[in-house]
C-alpha cells in the first residue's frame, strides 16, 4: 500500500501536495508522529467516501464524515462485522495464522445472544457497586505517585487503573493482572514493534488462552458467578463456544476494557496541557469533570476506525461500492467534522451536547463499556483534582505505531500536589 514515509526521512508528506487518489491514512506512522489531521481534513472535504486499492489488502474505502459513518453503523443489513473489524489480515497472510472469533465480529442473531450473556456486567445496578472500587483504588495509585519527580502516567496510573479494573470484570488473580496489560498490546501490535513477528503473537496469545481456559474450568463447576468468565461460561449461548472463539471474545473484552479507557486517560492529561485555558477552567469549576470526560473521549478517540465489509454492491455518496469491498469507518476523523460538530478541532471541557461523538460507536455494536470507561475517567479526575494543582506533562508523549488503537506508550509528567 501507499506508504506515507516512503523515503525514510522522517519528514510526512503534506497530503495536499501529492494526488487525491494517493492519499491514504491507514499508515501507522501516521498515528505514531500525530500527522494524521491533515490527511483527513483533505478527504472529508474533497473526496470523503474514498477508495484505496494495494497489493496487502485489496479494495477498501475510508467514511470519513460523520453522517456518513453513522449510516454504516445503523445499516448492519448492508455492512456486515463478519471478518474482523480492522483491515487486517493481509491477503497472503500466512494460513496457519491464529484465527479467533469475538462478538464484535459477528452479525446477528449470534452477536445478539453473545453480547447479551457478558452485557449484565455493566449494567448500571454493577457500576454503582463498582464506584466505590474504583474511587479508592483511584485513590490509592495517586497516592503512591512520586512527587517531585518525573514518572510515566501511562505506566503509573492509566495501566494501573484500568487494569486493576479488569482484572475484577474478570476475578482474575490480582497478582498476575500485568499478565492482562500484555495480552492487550500483544493482541493489536503490529510486527517488529512489541512483537517480532505474527508466530509471538501466536505464542503469546495461545498463553492467554491456556491461562482462561484454567479459570474457566474452576467456574464452570462452580456455582454462577458475576464475573465475565463465569457469565460466558454458564451461558446458555457461550458455554459451548470452541477455544478460538474463546479467545477471540476474551481479546475482545480486554482490549475494549483495556486500552479504550487507558489512553483516554493519558489523553485527557495531555489536552488540558496543550489547552491551558480549559485546564484553568476546570480548576475553578470542577463539577464540568462528567462533561470534560466525554469531550476526552472524542478528541481522544482511542480507536481510530472499525471495519465493515459491504454484504452487496451498494452506494454512498455517488460512490459504488462493491459486494466484499473492505469499509473502514474512521471515527477518528468523524469526531473533527466541522459539519456536525462546531469547533472540533478544538478541546472544549464544557462542550454543548459533548457526547455527541463516535467514538463508542453507534448502533448495535456501540461499545458494550461506554458507561464504565465514562465513570473510570469521573472517579479519576474527581480524585485527581482533590489532590493536585496541574498535572504536568514535560515532554512530548510516545504515541503507539498503530493506525486502529490511537494511544500512548509514554506520557512523561510532574505532579504538582494542592497547597
């Protein structure tokens, strides 16, 4: 495909200078320089239904507006999850490669019943329980932070957390929860990053699977639990499930509980950095804290796109797009639609009708987690803002060579306690 750093410079192309058919986001180093923004601005407002074609991947179309994306989203009819929900794998991709399974990837009526077994998890009866869970650990990971110095946020708090998290979602051994941590990345990395190859991946997750099916085994012959795997496990729909459909909807559950809400909450520390104003804001009215989490929420965006494959020729826009063409809706650029949302370039703690944003999704696959991600970032910055002054960032972040999880590896900051 199009390579954006073709020339090993390091310098990014302005997509206004090269030819509309070249243009193509999908490039992680895109993601992993912050570079993206132009690419998109050009497609929405030149060509915002726009067609790619590579040797890697085939046919695939970037949505780019968020009416457009919406439409995708309402109509599953048209645009099936079946297949996977990022434009991978390639189409020499090896044949013994793991292939899993997870609801998200699914059409009804099967993601229906699936998504159904695991939703009671956090339905609003469970979060309120888990308020109190969340409050003191948020508590006591800003309690332990080193001031005076400089650490990782990412490592320190935004893992930490959401981790800690899920590893209750999941009543998986406290002590091992980094084993969670790992399994996401693994899970989403591209080779030659933090995996050196697709056989790590295989290796790695197949561990993954040996240590769940373990848990699974002792809850199945227990009495049902409200854990995760005691759900999927008592399950009318899911007890049966074989090991890589297993595998699959455990990667799904961790990297939806894991990486969303982790770099949504090193991206909020970031924006009030590079926002001082809305950061003085917050300061002086901290009850714009529920709001502020959802305006994070979009101009984060922790995952750039989901993938659609047309079920039969269709058309948007004027645009024919053909039966098995690949359909990437990127939220990404849908949440910097000047059409739909005023000023979205700009971060805005007390953004009119904040939660109108894509970044969950819409429709029948909205993110089964939104709820809980929203009350993790409250709880955070309530107890963020009764123990410091500013949170501050001293060095520009490390962002994740990925085009479909937008995210931190490193956020480097200095916390400045409450006088």
């Amino acid at each position: 495909m199009s390579n954006a750093l073709a020339d090993d410079t390091g310098q990014i192309p302005d997509p206004y200078s090269m030819p509309l058919e070249d243009v193509n986001p999908l490039d992680a180093k895109l993601f992993q320089h912050d570079a993206q923004w132009a690419y998109f601005e050009r497609l929405r407002a030149e060509d915002p239904v726009h067609f790619s074609e590579d040797e890697e991947f085939g046919r695939y179309w970037h949505i780019t507006k968020f009416e457009d994306i919406m439409l995708v989203e309402k109509h599953h009819d048209i645009f099936s999850s079946e297949g996977g929900i990022t434009i991978g794998p390639p189409l020499n991709a090896p044949e013994d490669r793991l292939q899993t399974r997870m609801f998200i990837a699914m059409d009804p009526p099967t993601h229906d019943v699936q998504r159904a077994t695991v939703s009671p998890v956090v339905q609003p009866i469970n979060l309120a329980k888990l308020e109190g869970t969340i409050r003191e650990r948020a508590g006591n990971i800003l309690d332990s932070l080193p001031i005076g110095e400089t650490f990782n946020w990412v490592d320190l708090v935004s893992i930490e957390l959401t981790t800690q998290m899920l590893a209750t979602l999941f009543d998986f051994p406290f002590e091992d929860r980094r084993k969670l941590t790992r399994w996401s990345d693994v899970a989403t990395a591209a080779p030659g990053t933090i995996i050196e190859n697709e056989e790590q991946r295989k290796e790695e997750l197949l561990e993954c699977l040996a240590y769940f099916t373990k848990l699974w085994n002792e809850r199945v012959n227990a009495e049902p639990g409200s854990d995760l795997i005691s759900m999927l496990a008592h399950g009318e729909e899911t007890r049966n499930m074989d090991p890589m459909e297993f595998l699959g909807n455990l990667i799904l559950l961790i990297v939806g509980g894991n990486d969303t809400t982790r770099n949504s909450i090193s991206g909020g520390v970031l924006a009030l950095n590079e926002n001082p104003a809305e950061y003085d804001k917050l300061r002086a009215d901290p009850s714009l804290i529920p709001n502020m989490v959802a305006e994070i929420i979009r101009w984060q965006t922790p995952l750039a796109y989901m993938r659609r494959t047309a079920n039969v020729d269709t058309e948007i826009r004027g645009k024919k797009i053909k039966a098995g063409d690949r359909v990437l809706m990127w939220y990404v650029s849908g949440n910097r639609d000047d059409d739909v949302i005023e000023n979205a370039n700009d971060f805005i703690i007390d953004r009119a009708k904040a939660r109108h944003h894509v970044s969950f999704g819409f429709g029948i696959h909205r993110c089964m987690g939104n709820r809980l991600a929203e009350m993790q970032l409250r709880v955070l910055w309530e107890e963020i803002m009764k123990r410091f002054e500013r949170i501050e960032v001293v060095q520009e972040p490390e962002r994740i060579f990925s085009s479909f999880v937008k995210g931190y590896s490193e956020l480097m900051v200095r916390v400045h306690p409450k006088k």
